[in-house]
C-alpha cells in the first residue's frame, strides 16, 4: 500500500495474492524495493508438500505510483 499523508489516504498497489512479501524499500529511482516468493500463488502446490523447496525468493520492484512489477535482475 501506498499512503498520501497530506490527503490522509492510501491505496493498494499490488493485488491481494497469496505469495509472501517481505522487506520493503524505497528506491532512489521512485520505486519499492522488495523480496517475495511466487510459487506459494502456484494452486497446484500443496502446502508442505516437497515442490515447496522448489520456491526461492526474489528481488521485484513496482513504481511507487503503481503499475507492473518486475523482477529484479543483477548482473
């Protein structure tokens, strides 16, 4: 979520999923840094079953006004 502390409001900027989210940031380039971890959104993974070893957590970014998320890659 995103908060407007003049206007005293805030709005979501990423849809209600069931992946985890952890360690947000902002970034000097205007956007939020954070790590998160896919494959628990993945229906077909049963929860504590052996393809859950298969998630692996990574960096996204979504700009601070809202839009796509990317995946953040390092050279």
């Amino acid at each position: 979520m995103i908060a407007d502390l003049t206007a005293k409001t805030y709005r979501q900027l990423l849809p209600d999923e069931r992946y985890n989210r952890y360690w947000p940031m902002w970034g000097a380039d205007g956007a939020i840094y954070y790590v998160a971890d896919p494959l628990p959104n993945d229906k077909s993974v049963a929860p504590g079953s052996p393809d859950v070893r298969k998630s692996a957590n990574n960096i996204y970014k979504i700009p601070a006004s809202g839009g796509q998320t990317d995946a953040v890659h390092v050279p």
